[in-house]
C-alpha cells in the first residue's frame, strides 16, 4: 500500500530536503563543488590524454602515462589518472559510437580528447554533467549515444557495453621501491618514519632503496613531494650503482631525462663533483630540471644541459638511451594505447623500428666509449629485445677493445645474466618481470688500466662495482663542445627511454 500523503500539518519533511541542522544551500554547495571538480578534472584528463595519443601516433611519447599525469603541472592526479587509463579502455567504442551517432563534427575536432574523456565519465563514470559546453555537448546527445551503444551490443552479441571492452590484463602485483635521496635526508630516519605507516624493508642489494608492500601509494607523501626518495624501480636503480662513480669525478649522463638516475649518481658522489645531464626535448628538459630542483641536486652539483666547458676530464658515462621500452611495457600501461590494440603481426625484436633504434644505441655507445679519459661507461636500456641489448654491445666490442676497454661485471651475484649469444655476455646482466622487477639490461665497460687498480681496491659491499680513485693520465687530448654536442644530438633521436 503506497504511504498516505504529506500532511502539512503534521510537519512532514519531503525526502528531497537535507535533515534537519544541514541548510539547504549545504547541498547544493556540494553539488556545485562535485561539478566544478569534474569540469577541471576532465580538462586535466583531456590534456594529458591528448599527449599520450599524440605521442603514441607518431611513436615519439613525451612520456608514459604515469610520467604525465605525475607531472607538477597536473593537480587532481589521482581522478586525471582514472579518466585517462578509463578513456583509452573504452577508446575505441567512444569513437565508434560518436561517429556513427555524428556527435563528433568538424566543429569539435580540435577538442576531441575532452569531448572523448566527457563521453566517457558521463555516459560509464559518475555522470556528473557540469556546465561546461561538451558537457552539454554529450548530455544533448545522450539518449542517442546509448542508443547506439545497445544496437552495437546486438550486433556484436554481448550483454554489456563492459563486454565489448578488452579483458583486463592480469598483472602479478610488484613490491614498491622507494629511493632514499641521501642529499636530503638519511634511510634510518625515513624508515623510522614510514615504519609507522607501512611495512618497510631494506633492499639486500642496492644501497639506500627500501621495499614496500604492492600498491602502496606515496605520490602525495612529503617526503616524495620534498624529494627526499624517489619513486624509482630497483632495476633502474642498478643502472647509476654499475657506474659507480668517484666523489669529485666529471660525470655525464646521456639521455637524462626525466632525470631520477641523474640525481641517483649526484648522491652516489655524495654531492661532490660535476654531472652534465644531456637532453634536447624541450618538454622533457622540464621534468628533468624539477626532478634536479626537487633533489637538491642543483645546489651542490654542476648539472648543465648546453654548456661550453673542457670535456677532456670526463670518466665515468651513464648511457641510457632511447629504447623500445619492452621491458616497462606493463608499468608504462602500453596495453591501454591504440597502437598496441592494433597489433603487430611482425616479430617486435626484428621490426623496423627495433632495428633503427638499435642502429642509433650503437651509435650512441660507440660514441661515449671516445671519450679519451673515461674510464667507465654503463649502457642500460629499459628493453627486453636482443637486437637493443645483446646485440649493441657485441657490435661496439671490437671499438672497445682497440679504445682500452673491456667488459666488467656489475652485481656479481645477481645470478640472471646476458643472453649467451657471444663470449663474454656472461658479464652482462638483465633483470625481468620473473624477478618482480622491470625489463632492463645493463652492461659495464672498463678500461683496463683501471680494472687492473680494481684488483687492489677493496670492494665496496661486494656489489661488484669497486670504487676507484685514479691518477690522471698524461697527454689528454683536449677536445671542446663538439664532441658533447654529437653525444646531445644523438640523444635527442627518435625512440622510448623511460628511466
């Protein structure tokens, strides 16, 4: 029996209006606030998004989905996050169905990654409109839009629009590691503070990284936002540790954005020496120059990107190139971009674009090991393919060999080890999913007049990256800008490298 009419003497309260002792101007200010979050969000979203489809069309991405959204520049990152990785799962239906419904003309063209994102969260999210005119856009249009959705449904013989979507992939859940950056604080004190919140646990291996449970979310802790640790793998971190560079040494790194391997070598030399970081992107310049702000790094290190100086005292190389990025494929959510839905039917490890960056990885290598006073060069990639690792390192063997160089062994006792494809990869090292990490690969070059000091030097910890003070070699072939110059524009090539 339905419930009798409101009397109105009886004081009834219509369900519409708040309890007593919240004003009703409460609720609506609520409202509006939820709407005012959607409008920005959804532009935020829309920005970012625009530059992961753009990146990924032409194959030069700026940056990963984390990377953008993590930037300084965006605001709500968690709700940006969620718009963008839920717009490319739904990506290709959103642009069957406001085609074919004729949603999106001409006139909306320039704004489609919003008009894309706002389809998405009204027509699948929380529906919130806002004010905004794509808003109104897709909310004129609604009822048409979900039309057509329920025709595709018949048509493709599913249930839901949710069954038109790709599976979600099944990824094994991964430890977050956590960087101390020892130019700002301590490990003891960040442990003793995280402790009380997490479970924290020193990592046997790299110095100075700590291991969390899957999932745990730091991005909006002080202590990242104060650059006291970095978010960063444990493979990444393996790369500056292999270099090893000296307090006091001139060190470049190549390649450097975004810049957490950059400020990794500044603690390494305990803030003593001089870094050239080498990047040309204009947009990844930025990132890198924060990541440098937000570590300290700038106050007591050297760190140029264009300068003039003498590079004849340089000794120590990070060469972390462009790559294909196989190896971080599932950090990076590749599986959400439309060039992977796509597919391709060749062989990734022998595709064009493998051969051209492996081509330009050779390059890059060759030209680091000419440094005349280098006496350590790391050649890492975020890769999983022979062709950019393996490969690379067997081709420039013969240069490195006539240079003085040979092949050395970073982390002796990290049992996974090169492919065995020529004598001696057996000093090469790779990590892999397997292992709970990312894909990388690492190599080390030495000259040998300094792997033979190794052999009177004390290890240090046993990492099998000895530290080393070396004399100064007479009759140095002084060189000028040039020969940096080369290392910069070869590092502003096409390709991936997600450091």
């Amino acid at each position: 029996m339905p419930p009798p009419p409101p009397s109105k003497n009886r004081g009834h309260v219509p369900a519409a209006r708040p309890p007593p002792g919240k004003p009703p101007g409460r609720r609506m200010a609520s409202r509006d606030a939820a709407e005012r979050a959607a409008f920005f969000a959804r532009r935020e979203a829309a920005a970012v998004l625009r530059r992961v489809l753009r990146g990924d069309a032409s194959r030069r991405a700026a940056g990963s989905i984390k990377s953008l959204v993590y930037s300084p520049s965006v605001r709500n990152k968690r709700a940006t996050f969620a718009l963008v990785c839920q717009t490319l799962k739904y990506l290709p239906i959103l642009k069957e169905v406001l085609a074919s419904t004729g949603v999106l003309t001409s006139k909306w063209k320039k704004q489609e990654e919003l008009v894309f994102v706002t389809a998405y969260d009204i027509l699948f999210g929380q529906e919130t409109a806002a004010s905004g005119s794509v808003e109104q856009l897709i909310m004129l249009h609604k009822d048409t839009i979900m039309a057509a959705l329920e025709k595709m449904c018949i048509r493709r013989k599913v249930r839901s629009v949710e069954d038109l979507v790709s599976k979600k992939r099944t990824v094994k859940p991964k430890p977050r590691f956590l960087r101390v950056n020892t130019l700002r604080t301590s490990t003891d004190s960040v442990v003793e503070e995280l402790n009380k919140i997490h479970k924290v646990d020193k990592d046997e291996l790299v110095p100075d990284l700590l291991v969390l449970p899957p999932g745990t979310d730091l991005h909006n802790h002080h202590l990242v936002s104060e650059g006291k640790v970095f978010l960063q793998g444990k493979a990444s971190c393996m790369v500056a540790v292999a270099l090893c560079p000296e307090p006091g040494w001139k060190v470049i790194d190549a390649c450097a954005a975004p810049g957490n391997k950059t400020v990794h070598l500044a603690a390494l030399m305990n803030g003593e020496g001089s870094i050239t970081a080498c990047e040309l992107n204009k947009e990844r310049t930025k990132t890198l120059q924060n990541t440098i702000r937000r570590s300290g790094a700038n106050s007591i290190l050297s760190l140029s990107f264009c300068s003039d100086p003498s590079y004849a005292e340089v000794r120590a190389i990070l060469l972390d190139p462009s790559c294909s990025g196989s190896g971080i494929s599932t950090e990076r959510l590749d599986h959400l971009l439309p060039s992977h839905s796509r597919g391709n039917q060749d062989d990734a490890s022998t595709s064009s674009r493998i051969r051209k960056l492996s081509a330009f990885q050779r390059k890059a290598l060759s030209h680091a090991l000419s440094f005349p006073s280098v006496e350590r060069v790391v050649y890492s990639t975020c890769s999983i393919h022979q062709a950019e690792n393996e490969d690379v390192v067997s081709s420039v063997l013969p240069l490195a060999s006539s240079l003085g160089f040979e092949l050395a062994t970073p982390f002796p006792q990290w049992r996974r080890r090169g492919l065995p494809v020529f004598e001696g990869s057996e000093h090469l090292l790779r990590t892999d999913p397997e292992d709970g990490l990312e894909g990388f690969f690492i190599s080390l070059f030495v000259r040998k007049a300094a792997a033979a000091a190794d052999a009177v030097k004390p290890s240090n910890g046993g990492l099998g990256v000895s530290k080393q003070v070396f004399k100064r070699r007479n009759g140095l072939m002084a060189f000028g800008s040039s020969r940096l110059s080369r290392m910069m524009m070869l590092c502003s090539t096409r390709g991936l490298s997600r450091r």
